[in-house]
C-alpha cells in the first residue's frame, strides 16, 4: 500500500455487510456451506439490481448507474 488507510476507506463495504446481515443472514438457516454461498449470491444480485435506495432517487444502483450513462 502507497498511504496509510483511515476508517472510511471500509465505510462502503462495511456498510454493505451489515445491511447483508441484517436482511439476509439473520433471517435465514442453512443447511450447508453451499446453501449459504448461494444465497448470498442471489442476495448481491437483489441487492444491485432490484432493491431500491432513496439515496439514489428511488433506483436499484444498476438503474441509476444505466439512467446516468445515458444523460
């Protein structure tokens, strides 16, 4: 690494994990490592192209990124 890291560096996936925890790993048992990796896969795609934040005008982050690449 060429800088000292500070914690905000983290803040984003830090965020992402908790949110993660929250509405995916919290609620759910699983029968096997697989089962786990699965879900969550299927959670990341949730997460990027179908929930949406108000942060980004009521938008999954897929749609807002597409909607700000063709303005």
């Amino acid at each position: 690494m060429s800088r000292k890291g500070n914690c905000l560096d983290n803040a984003a996936m830090e965020s992402f994990f908790g949110t993660l925890k929250s509405e995916f790993f919290y609620l759910n048992r699983f029968e096997s490592i697989d089962a786990l990796q699965a879900g969550i896969r299927k959670y990341i795609h949730y997460y990027n192209h179908e929930r949406i934040k108000l942060k980004l005008k009521g938008l999954s982050p897929v749609r807002y990124r597409t909607q700000a690449l063709r303005a």
